[in-house]
C-alpha cells in the first residue's frame, strides 16, 4: 500500500499542476483578456461545481466495470475534453470573440462533465488508500502535495505571464494542463481496484440514500455543509476578480495571490496533519469554518488603497487566511464524512457529497456573478458590490459555523480544547514528538520520547500512549503510565485502560496504575482498588490504600486499619498509616498505636505513625514543626512546646506549672512519670473520652513507652490537654 501511496500522490501532482491551468485563475483571466462580463465569470465558475450533476452517470457506468478503468478513463477525456479551448484565441482574433468565449466555455463543460463522472471512484480510492488508522493524516498529506504543486504551479505561472502576454499564451498554458492531466491520469489507471468499497450487488443509490440519511449525524452534516460549499464557491470564484477589477492588478500579480492563497492551504494542511488524528475531524471543523468566516471580514472591508506595497501586502494576506478558512473546512469536512459513512456506502453517499458541493458552489459562484452584475447595473460602485457580495459571505460562513459545533463526534476533542492546541506551543511541541513517537523503532527511543513527551503533560498525547500499555517492556509501560499520570485530562477509556493495568500487571506498573486513578479520583475503580488490598504485591497494596484514601471510601477503612496492625512491611506501614490520617477517623487511633507494639520497626516509620495520630487529634496546634525541631534538637523542641504552659494551672497532683514541665521532660527523657502525662490526659477537654483513654493508657504502657518520638507525642497531648484546661476556666482565650 505504501508503493501505491506513493504512485497515487504522483498522480496528485499532475492532477494537481494540470487542474490549476485548466480551471480556476488561467480560464478566468483568459476570459477577461476576451472581454467577458462578471456573469459569465461566475457562469464560468460554476462549471467547477455543476460536474457533481453528472456523478449518478458515473455510478451507472461502474456497474460491471471496474471503479478504477471508469475514474482513470473518464480524468483521460476530461482533459481531452479542453481541446477546443486551444482554438478560442484565434477564434477571438478573427473577430468573433463570443466565438472565442463560446470555446472556452464549451471546453470547460466537456471538461467538468467527464470530471463528474469519473468523480464517482475518488473516494473509493481516496478511501482506499488513507486507510483507519491514519486516515486524517493521508488526507491532509494529499492536500499539501496539492497545495504545494498549486503553488509551484502558480509561481511559475506568475513568471510567465510578467514576462509575456496575450491570449494566445492562456491557451499554451492550457495546452500542457491537457498534457499533465494525460500522464496523471496513466498513473491513475496502474492503481488497484477499491473492492471494499464497491456498492453491494443489487443496491441502488435510493435505498443507500434512504438508509443512510436516517442517521441524524449525517442530515446534520449536510445542513452545515451545503450552505459553507455556497459561501466557499463565492469566494473561490471571485477572489480572483477581486484582486483585477477592484485593484487593477496584473495578471502576473494575481497569480502571485493565487501562491498566497495555495500556501494558506498549506498550512491548514500541515496543521490538519498533525491535529486531525488526535483531536478528531468535528473540533476542527469547527475552528476552521469559524477561520473562513473571519477571512470573509477583510474582503467585506476592502479599503480603498493606492497601487503599491501596502495593497500587495493586503492582498496577499487575505488570500492567504482565505485559502487557509476553506481549504482547511472542506479538508476536516471530508475527514468527518468519511468517519460517519460506512465504506460500501461510500460510492453513493459520494454523490451526495459531491452533489450537495456542487450545488451549492455552482450556487454561490453563478449568483455571486449575478449579484455582482446586478448591483453594477443598478449604479453601485465596484468596491461597494464586493463588499456587500464577501458581507453576505461572511454571514452565511458565520451561520454554518454555529451549526458545526452541533455535529456529534464521539472520542473527539471540545472545540476549546483544540483551540488551546493551536496557540499552545507545548501542545504543538508535544504533537511533534507524537509524531517521532510513532516512527521510533526501539523500544530505547520509545521510552526516551515517552519520558520527553510526559514532561509537558497534554491532553492531546492521550490516544497515543494508551497503545504503549501492551507493551512487552517494563520501562516502556512504565513510562507510558507516568506521561498518562501527568496529562490534565483522562478520559473515561484511558482510566479503564488503566485500571486493567492493575489486574494485568501486578509486581511491575499496578502500582502506577492504582495511585493514577487516586488521584482522578475516578469511583468506578474503588472495586478494583478495594480488592488490591489484599494482593501479594506490597507496593500495589500502598498505592491502593493511598488512593481509597484520597477518594474518602470510608468502607475501606475497616481493612486499612487491619492492615496497619498485622504487616511488617515498612513502606506498607507507612501508606497505610498516611491514609488513616487522611480519613481523620479518631476511631482510627488504637489502630495505629498498635502498630508501635511492634518489636523492632524502622524509625522513620514510627515517625510516620506518630505524625498521623497528630494529624487525626487536629495537628495538635503546629506539631509537626516541633516535632521536626526534636529530630534534630531535643531541647529546643521541649521548649518550645512548653511555651504555652508558661501561666496557668497544672493539672491535678501538680503544685505548679514548673513541677509539671519538670515531669513532662522526664518522661520524654526516660518514660518515668507517665501517671503524669495519664492525669492530664484524662481531665483533657480537647479530645473524646475514649480516645483520651488510649492514649493514657499508652503512657502507662512500657511496651510503648520505649519509644522516644511517641513519648514526645503523648507529652505534647498532655500539654494541649493543660491548655485545653485553662482555656475552659477564662484563664486564656484561643
């Protein structure tokens, strides 16, 4: 297929170079050099529209033949079919330029008949050839290959027609367009034939069509795509007048404009690439119609400015963004079509297509002519009828517009966020490792372009780095998983990819995966989170306490609490006691001071252990910072904590204030005067009697005693305890 990808863009070329001289600015000019009226100018436009008529002949001609002899014979005679304008020059010289004009005319109507019918095997092979997989960046890569030959085509088309002039040299031109086409269409002859997207035996465009348009996503469709085609063939037609009536620009120059608006089409194209897989067609739509819209206001202004620099310059932007709004619209448009339509629908709902597009070109060309004519005749200046001709445009762009934003396009980005794409630079960035990502063919470079791609965390990387969680390596999972970890936004299809990954991957990447859907806080994962609890795998069984925790699943809690008692697993000890603060349960309490039974734990799990009781008794009024202080100085921290005894009354068997900091040091020192600390806890105010009663107990208890930062703790309750005491009696406020 990829052989035959690369013929098919061959043929694109020739089509591409001989369609740009064969139709569009060289027929238009060449009539204007024969003296032709803004009538039959749009006249002449909408043949480019009214070769959809002729599909159904097309589908007729397939039956029984196949789709890619009809496509390349029919391109064959359309191109023929321009002979007869090779003559209209002489016939215009000889005196008779109607004659002349009757030619070119007649030429251009044999050509766009056989373009209609032959049109019935382009999205066939169009289809054919982009594939499921990469179909929006297939289809925009063609429509840069034919912006590009556009270009090229009207750069070296500007240089000859400032070099020479006259109608004869129109007609030269159009004599190697025949040429081109010709060799384009032998290319397109050597293609396969698009089998899959025959019609079915016996089907006919009627019951298709009945089928079909029963899907609203369709009839919403073509209401936003028929009156964008009247608009879009309006300012097809007339972009180019514009530029030589209102203007007086030369022919040499108009074509210069013809490269501006081909290189928007370029750049749409290279955005539509990179953006039309991963946000989807329909956002794109959108933002598109609204660009051609707004490309509209510049030619509804169309100041009046003298011949120069500055009226090239407006010229050439506006046929830029102009090129840029249609081409990029009818490139998302198609995308969306071929989404939406089934592939052994697609030859007839082609002719819908193409039908619709036609009409409503040929429409919005041959009325733009009319309107033009008209108003000229009814005395209103040239400048004044193209404004009102684009103000009407714009008005209908801008209408079709807000309908776009009402098509449905499941798995699709919001329009706001494929906005934010656009004018972000990280996005745009992170696409374009995207793009390295998918062409790597290591998993070395895979995992460096994944952990490159995580450090900008955008939502528009989503699809591609779901695939890399069937990955056969550890590292390549695991960095998919923590670039999925820092994006704003998961969908609902990547968290249940992620939660799969806990069941699936156990001992390697579950753990990333459970601590993820914490942090989403997404409550269709509790049952998977819930039953990793009692997995083998440890780290596992933390991240899925730490993430019941941070969704507040209090049905968990009961199991946390069990499993801070029973495991000899530090990091496990730690987690789960970090949830238990979290939950703030003073029910938790006798769980945790349990766990300092425990022989010979590590130190630094203690400390987690004692922070988080602190933590569920309300942060004991800044512990934490002083408890710091005592790591690293003891007394410092002592005196800290006994600031707020300095005034007030001691608790019951204390004749002072002084005797009783005198015992707390002690205990803390050596666990000696305990029934100190028990007092005061028992008078406390500042907790419930329950939980003061296993904490006075704890004080008496040498088994728990033996550890020095719990001692510190229970010495800082009974102090909170004292200044919950004076604060009852007025003594002080808090």
């Amino acid at each position: 297929m990829e052989r035959y990808r690369s013929r098919f863009l061959a043929f694109n070329i020739l089509n591409s170079l001989s369609f740009m001289l064969l139709s569009g600015s060289i027929p238009t000019l060449f009539a204007l050099s024969m003296g032709a009226t803004g009538t039959f100018i749009g006249i002449l436009g909408s043949l480019n529209f009214i070769t959809y008529f002729f599909m159904p002949l097309g589908r007729s001609a397939i039956r029984g033949r196949p789709i890619i002899r009809v496509f390349g014979w029919s391109w064959m005679l359309r191109y023929w079919g321009m002979i007869p304008a090779l003559a209209a020059p002489f016939v215009a010289r000889a005196g008779s330029p109607a004659g002349g004009l009757a030619l070119l005319l007649g030429g251009s109507l044999i050509f766009n008949v056989f373009r209609g019918i032959g049109l019935i095997g382009n999205n066939p092979v169009l289809g054919m050839m982009a594939g499921e997989r990469d179909r929006g960046t297939f289809l925009s890569n063609v429509q840069i290959a034919n912006s590009l030959t556009a270009i090229a085509t009207s750069a070296a088309t500007m240089l000859v027609l400032a070099a020479w002039s006259g109608d004869v040299l129109y007609a030269a031109l159009i004599g190697f367009g025949v040429l081109t086409g010709s060799l384009g269409s032998a290319i397109l002859l050597g293609l396969p034939e698009p089998e899959a997207y025959r019609p079915s035996a016996g089907s006919s465009f009627a019951a298709v069509f009945k089928e079909a348009w029963a899907d609203p996503r369709l009839r919403r469709f073509v209401a936003v795509f028929a009156p964008l085609s009247f608009s879009a063939g309006t300012a097809r037609t007339f972009i180019v007048t514009h530029a030589r009536v209102l203007y007086g620009q030369s022919p040499g120059l108009v074509m210069g404009y013809s490269v501006a608006f081909n290189l928007g089409s370029v750049t749409v194209g290279y955005l539509s690439r990179k953006l039309m897989d991963r946000l989807g067609a329909k956002p794109l739509y959108v933002v598109f119609t609204a660009l051609a819209a707004l490309a509209m206001i510049p030619a509804a202004w169309s100041p009046g400015l003298e011949p120069g620099f500055r009226t090239v310059l407006y010229l050439a932007l506006l046929n830029f963004i102009v090129g840029m709004g249609i081409a990029g619209e009818e490139n998302a448009g198609q995308t969306y079509f071929f989404s939406i339509v089934k592939p052994s629908h697609m030859v007839d709902l082609a002719i819908l297509y193409y039908i619709v597009f036609g009409i409503g070109g040929a429409l919005g060309s041959a009325a733009g002519g009319v309107f033009l004519d008209a108003l000229s005749t009814a005395g209103a200046s040239p400048s004044s009828s193209y404004r009102l001709l684009y103000a009407v445009s714009f008005v209908i762009t801008a209408i079709a517009a807000g309908g776009a934003i009402k098509l449905s396009s499941p798995g699709s980005a919001s329009v706001r966020e494929s906005l934010g794409v656009l004018f972000s630079m990280r996005d745009l960035k992170a696409i374009g490792l995207l793009e390295r990502l998918e062409k790597s063919g290591s998993p070395s470079d895979e995992i460096r372009i994944i952990r490159e791609l995580g450090g900008y965390g955008v939502a528009v990387a989503e699809r591609e780095l779901l695939p890399y969680l069937s990955s056969p390596r550890f590292d390549v999972r695991v960095e998919a998983l923590l670039a999925l970890e820092n994006l704003d936004r998961l969908s609902q299809k990547a968290l249940r990819a992620i939660a799969l990954e806990i069941e699936r991957n156990p001992y390697t990447t579950a753990y990333v995966a459970a601590r993820i859907l914490g942090k989403r806080r997404w409550v269709e994962g509790l049952p998977v989170l819930r039953a990793a609890l009692s997995a083998e795998d440890y780290m596992l069984q933390g991240a899925a306490v730490t993430a019941l925790a941070a969704m507040s699943d209090e049905a968990s809690l009961p199991e946390i609490e069990s499993l801070v008692e029973t495991t000899d697993n530090p990091r496990l000890t730690i987690s789960a006691a970090s949830a238990i603060e979290q939950f703030g349960k003073r029910s938790s309490v006798p769980s945790l001071v349990a766990v300092l039974k425990h022989t010979e734990p590590p130190s630094y799990a203690f400390d987690e252990i004692v922070l988080a009781l602190a933590g569920i008794l309300g942060g004991l009024r800044g512990f934490y910072a002083i408890y710091s202080t005592y790591a690293l100085d003891p007394q410092e921290a002592l005196g800290t904590l006994f600031e707020s005894l300095d005034s007030g009354i001691p608790p019951r068997g204390f004749d002072g204030m002084a005797s009783f900091k005198a015992a707390l040091a002690t205990f803390v020192e050596n666990g000696s005067e305990g029934d100190a600390v028990a007092r005061a806890l028992d008078e406390s105010g500042f907790i419930d009697i329950g939980t003061a009663t296993v904490l006075a107990e704890a004080a008496l208890d040498d088994d728990l005693t033996g550890h020095r930062g719990f001692r510190f703790f229970l010495a800082a309750c009974a102090v909170e305890a004292a200044y919950a005491k004076k604060s009852s009696t007025g003594r002080i406020t808090t």
